[in-house]
C-alpha cells in the first residue's frame, strides 16, 4: 500500500533490508546497517531487521556503498541471527 501511495518501494520506507541472491555465487543487500564480521567463510552484516549471516566459501565483499553490497562466492547458507 505505501509503495502504491508514495511510488517508492516499502521497504525503502521503512528501512528494511532487500537480499537478493544469484544462483549461490552471489548475494546483494541493499539497506544495511554495517558490516560485522568478514571471513571467508562467513560474513555478518547488521540490518534493522537483525543481523544477516551468510556462510559459505571462498565469501568475499566484492562491491560497497553506503547503501548496498554485494557478496560473490560458494554462499550455501542465509539466515538471521536470533536476537
């Protein structure tokens, strides 16, 4: 409904995290808060929505902005820690 009101995407709005994941070479968050912890084999990344976990091998940050990243590698899992 806000997306229809305000022609901008909700979770632009409100803040909330996009993840879009590409086969399982490549993931890319928009809206994130920061960056937690980098290693090769995981990566955590803090949201509004939690903290993102992304493990795997081979996991590097190939691109970031203020805004959106991306994380290219053998990526095998996604999940949010428990808060």
């Amino acid at each position: 409904m806000i997306e229809h009101i305000l022609g901008v995407p909700t979770e632009q709005v409100l803040s909330l995290p996009s993840v879009r994941m590409v086969g399982d070479r490549k993931v890319e968050i928009c809206n994130y808060k920061g960056l937690l912890h980098v290693g090769e084999k995981s990566i955590r990344i803090a949201t509004c929505a939690g903290n993102l976990v992304l493990e795997g091998n081979r996991l590097d940050v190939a691109h970031i902005t203020k805004e959106y990243l991306t994380v290219q590698g053998r990526i095998q899992r996604i999940y949010y820690e428990d808060r």
